[in-house]
C-alpha cells in the first residue's frame, strides 16, 4: 500500500510537472512564432493603412502588391478590412497565397453593372468625337482602358469571392492578438491599421513547422518523466523497503504463534527512529500481554470451586499426557466421574450444601491423585481423571479406592437411595501404546474415543445401581 500510495502521488506530481513545463515550453513557441509573423506584417501595415485612408485599391490590388504578398514567408491567407479617412467607405481586400488571387472581397453585381454601363458611354462618346480631334480621342481612349481593367478585376473579385472556398474562418483572439487553430494547424495574427477611421490585417500563417516542434517537445516532455518515474521508482523501492520491510516483519512476528520466544531476535529493536521505538514499545505490550495471560490461564485453568483442573484445561493438556505416558509404556486410563442424583441433592439441601459437596468431592480427589496424574471438573457434578500407572489392576484399585472414600466423607443425601450419602459412580477406559500402533489412530482420535467409552461405561455404571466403578477398553 505504500508503494502504491507512493507511486500514486509521484505520477500525479510528474504529470503536473510534465504538463505545466509543456504548457509553458508550447505557450513560448506559439508566442514567438507570433511575434514573428507580426515582425513580417509590421513593414506592410503602413503601406496598407494609406491605400485604405485613400480608398486606393489600385494600390492594394495591382502585381506588385501581389507579389509583396507573396514573398511573406509561410502566409497562407491575407484579409484587409478598413474605412475611408474622406467618404467613411468600407474596403475588403483578400489574398489567397495557394491559389495566387489578390482580389476586392467588398464588390457587388451592381457596382459590376455601373462599370459596364460607364464603358458603353465611353465608347458611344469615342464613336461620336470627330477622328480630327486627337487628342480628346486618345484621353476618351485611356479613359476606357482604365475602366476596363477596373472592370475585370471587378469581375474577376466577383467570380473569386463567388467561387473559391477560403477553409479558415476568422476566430476570436487573444489580448496579444493571436490565436493557433491546431485543427487547420495555422497561426492566425490580427494587427490594426493605423489609419484614421481605422480597420485590421487578418493573417493566416502555415503553423506545420510548430506542430512539428510540439510532437518534438511532447516527446522530449514523455522522455523525461519516464526518466523521473523510473528514478522515482527506484528512490520509492529503496524507502518502502527501508520502511515497509521493518514493518512487515513485525506484521509477521504478530501473525506468529510463538510472539514471546523469538522477540529478541527482532533486528528492528536496535533501530534509533520511530520504527525502532514501534518496536520497543511493542515488546513492552508483549510482555504486558504475556503476564496477563499467564494470571488468566492460571485462573482458567483451575475450577475455583474444587480447585481441579477446569475443562478448558482439560482440552489443552489431555492429549500431551496420553503422548508422554503411552510413550513411556504405561497403561493410561481415563475416568469419568458423575456424582449419583446430584439434582435431587441440589433440590432437597440447597444449591449451596450442593457446592459444599463438590468441593469436598474435588478436595478427596485432589488428596488421592498422585502428582502425574490430572484431574478435572469437567462440567456440574460431573469429573475427568487422567492417571497413568504400570499395571491395570493399580487403576481399578484406585479407582475403587477413590470411590469408598468419596462415600466415607458421610454426607448425607436421602435422595441417593438406598445409600442415603453422597456416592458417585465412575466409568473408565484405558489405552496403551499397541492402541496407537494396531488401530493407526492418532492421539486425539484415541482422547476422544477413550471419553467416550468411559461415558458409556459410567452410564452402565448407573444402570447397575449407582456407587460403583466400571471399566472397558477404550476401542
């Protein structure tokens, strides 16, 4: 989760980084490249803003002006919009680079029709001058061609804006006046004219060679963040190792069975930072811990009633004395005592005589087991003994034994007839290692089947009238 979380952020701090230096990097470019092609338009804007102050679209629209155009580097596209300083008249000039046209974009049919209805009255009125004047005839003549020419580039701007397609479309700029159309991938520049009334120069400039310096500059920008990445990629595996690995084995130490025997082994509780106080402050709780637990498995495992074993005791140490003893070739026997019509002792004395009972039961038992042997409370009035002896007959005796003296305590039961004191009833089994070996169980399938046959054997006990003991094999 570290790593991730690591990764995760480094990614979005690179991509941050990458975008911010590419907005930047690209930003300049595109500003240079416009001022740039502001520097190209500026020494024609004067020219330009007096031939719109005139209304002079001779000037505008003659070869020479064309070719000055044309020798604009990268211009695509010229637009000339502006009003008269004298007659408050519009002006609309355009220029196609590709296509080579310069033509008026502002003129309509019926200036067409008043240039050719001027032409007519030309040439009625060099019909009618008499041949003998010269000179009106030859000034009538240059009249005509001038008018002439004013009419095909009348007619010619009328078939062009008619006809030709012009693709880009003037847009919105910015406060510098420029504005980069990346689909049509063209630099568009708007400068004022100077002139009185006013106007502007709307220039289209080729922008292939700064989309070509962008793809270079994105994949300078991918290059270097995979540089960054993979440099952040290593600095993040050497601190989460250095982090994440402590961590991790203290994870694993928690997750472990055997937390207070390999604490010391630690590497982390030399560490001088927090981890290594992680660590320290841990194996403090440790060993709280292990104090704690070791007050409560002492209290759970002994009946605080009888002072036996308790059940739960029972469960945890059952299997590791059939193991030691039946190892040693002893014959292991497991008995189950029952306390005869303990309910009807409960009812008729009370269920505080009841406790006194079983305690003095639980005190007889504790005097006659011998140390290795276990005994238990296993649940109400009911008891588990656990012995091991070399011979049989020394668990019959002693169970026999432990019966007669539970009955000589004398304590008086009239409800457990025809006894009239307390007695119990035992049932054993027993086992030795040939169970093991013959039947190829294991020691926790043998428990298990050795209570349970004890069970029985208490339960036939009981049927034959209480106050006896009664053994069987445990298979």
């Amino acid at each position: 989760m570290l790593v991730v979380s690591h990764l995760l952020l480094v990614l979005i701090l690179i991509s941050g980084f990458s975008y911010t230096r590419y907005q930047s990097e690209w930003n300049r470019h595109v500003e240079y490249s416009a001022s740039l092609a502001k520097l190209t338009l500026a020494p024609h804007i004067s020219f330009i803003s007096t031939s719109v102050a005139g209304i002079n679209y001779a000037n505008l629209t003659m070869p020479a002006t064309k070719d000055l155009f044309a020798s604009i580097d990268d211009l695509e596209f010229l637009d000339i919009t502006g009003t008269s300083d004298y007659s408050a008249q519009t002006m609309h000039i355009s220029y196609f680079k590709r296509l080579e046209y310069l033509w008026r974009a502002d003129v309509s049919q019926e200036e067409l029709h008043k240039l050719e209805s001027k032409l007519s009255d030309l040439k009625a009125q060099i019909e009618a001058t008499d041949p003998a004047n010269a000179v009106r005839h030859k000034k009538l003549k240059f009249i005509q061609n001038r008018v002439k020419r004013e009419y095909e580039a009348v007619a010619e701007s009328i078939f062009v804006s008619e006809n030709i397609y012009i693709p880009w479309q003037k847009s919105p700029v910015n406060n510098e006046s420029y504005y980069l159309d990346e689909e049509l991938c063209t630099l568009n520049v708007v400068l004022p004219l100077r002139n009185k009334n006013g106007g502007e120069v709307w220039a289209v400039f080729d922008a292939s060679e700064l989309t070509a310096l962008q793809h270079s500059l994105v994949e300078e920008i991918i290059a270097e963040a995979i540089v960054a990445l993979a440099i952040s990629l290593v600095l993040i595996g050497w601190v989460s190792h250095w982090i994440v690995s402590p961590l991790k084995s203290l994870a694993n130490h928690m997750r472990s069975d055997n937390t207070s025997e390999n604490l010391n082994t630690l590497n982390e509780l030399d560490r001088s930072d927090e981890i290594g106080q992680l660590a320290r402050a841990y194996q403090g709780l440790l060993k709280k811990l292990d104090h704690q637990l070791n007050i409560l498995r002492t209290r759970s495992d002994t009946d605080p009633l009888t002072g036996l074993g308790s059940r739960y005791k029972y469960s945890r140490t059952a299997i590791p004395f059939l193991k030691h003893h039946l190892s040693k070739g002893q014959y292991v026997g497991l008995i189950v005592c029952d306390v005869d019509n303990f309910k009807a002792f409960n009812d008729v004395y009370g269920h505080t005589e009841g406790d006194n009972a079983l305690s003095l039961i639980g005190s007889k038992i504790n005097e006659l087991a011998r140390d290795n042997d276990l005994a238990f409370r296993y649940g109400g009035e009911e008891f588990v003994l656990l012995c091991a002896r070399p011979e049989m007959n020394q668990l019959i005796n002693f169970t026999e034994r432990l019966r007669k003296e539970i009955e000589g305590l004398n304590v008086t039961h009239e409800g457990n007839q025809p006894y009239g004191t307390v007695t119990i009833t035992l049932g054993g089994s027993v086992a030795t290692l040939q169970d093991i070996n013959e039947y190829f169980i294991t020691h926790r399938e043998l428990q298990e089947s050795m209570f349970n046959v004890a069970d029985k054997a208490l339960y036939v006990g009981k049927q034959n009238g209480r106050n006896q003991a009664t053994w069987s094999g445990s298979n």
